[in-house]
C-alpha cells in the first residue's frame, strides 16, 4: 500500500501540472504547494447489497481536493450528468486509474474546469473496493482563483478555502441534505 501511494503520487502530480498547464499558467504555478501538499487516502469497502437498487454506497458529493484519483475492484463510480440531469455509470477497466476534478481546482481554474459530482453505488453480487487518493494543498493552505484567469468579462467566481476550512463544514452540514462544499464557495453576486 505504501508503494502504491508513492507511484499515485507520482501520476496525480502529473495530472495537476498538465490541468495547470492546460489553463496557460506557467507549469510551476502552485507546484510547489501541491507537492508539499496533503495526499488522503480513502479504501473502501461495498459488500454485496441484496437490494442495491434502494441503497447506496456513499451519497453524492464533489471532493474538496484539487484532484482525486481512484481504482476500484468492479463498477460502482457513478458520475452526475448535468446535461440530462442523469447519472451515468463509469464503466470498470481492470487496472485503470479514473481520475476526477475537485473543488479546489474548480476554484483555481475560475470554474473553467468543474468538480465532478459523483456517487458510488452497491453491488448485488460482488464486493466492491475503492482506492481514493485526494490531493489538495496544505491544510490551512488556502486556494484561489488564479488572477491570471479574472478580468472584467470573467470575475472571481468564488471564494478562496482551504482543507480546515472543508472540514469546519463538514462538521455543520450534512451531505445527504444536498449541501456541497463548493457551493458554499461560489461568489453569489457574479455575473
């Protein structure tokens, strides 16, 4: 486990300074944050559900982090469509790394990029296990909007948070409820 934190490591740095890069920051913008940074790992297991139809595995959520990367045992990770307003099943590729945007990098990229609400749901037959590994900035570290990506056509869209200050709302909102973190960002008086 300890070897496999080390390579994710590895391929969540990569990812960040690709996504950073894609936004035409300089690549060494917030690097060095990132790699000082937290890494959570989450494992997780789903036993078979006789009924998975009316449970599930954890309720729908974004993460707080800049960036998540996840492998799971068998399909589970549902993705919130918000075109149609549906959720779509994230097919299992044996061996593959899914990776999904979080919150801080919704905030960093001035909402360019989105963090992807997801579920995991049951299994009737198999048990499932997860691999989470968030990243995000130190813990009181805060993130903001780059002021290379704010101009008069584009204001800041939210506000900058750090990991305390996720965990200062999870201990006063219930997830279930419908409340996300990064709503509780988002600039209300933007245009």
């Amino acid at each position: 486990m300890g070897r496999y934190c080390q390579e994710v490591k590895k391929v969540g740095l990569e990812v960040m300074k690709a996504i950073i890069e894609s936004l035409e920051l300089n690549p060494s913008y917030i690097t060095k944050e990132i790699e000082d940074g937290m890494q959570v790992m989450a494992v997780n297991c789903y036993p078979p559900c006789p009924q998975p139809e009316i449970a599930l595995g954890l309720p729908p959520h974004s993460d707080y982090s800049c960036l998540t990367v996840l492998y799971q045992s068998c399909q589970g990770l549902q993705i919130m469509d918000f075109e149609d307003n549906t959720w779509k099943a994230i097919p299992h590729i044996p061996g593959a790394l899914q990776v999904h945007v979080g919150d801080h990098f919704e905030v960093l990229s001035n909402g360019l990029y989105k963090s992807v609400v997801h579920r995991a749901t049951l299994n009737r037959d198999r048990t499932r296990i997860s691999l989470t590994s968030l990243f995000s900035l130190g813990m009181d570290d805060k993130m903001e909007t780059a002021t290379e990506l704010v101009d008069d056509q584009n204001p800041k869209k939210y506000r900058e948070s750090s990991f305390r200050d996720f965990l200062d709302f999870l201990s006063t909102n219930d997830f279930s409820e419908g409340n996300n973190f990064i709503d509780s960002l988002k600039i209300k008086n933007y245009n």
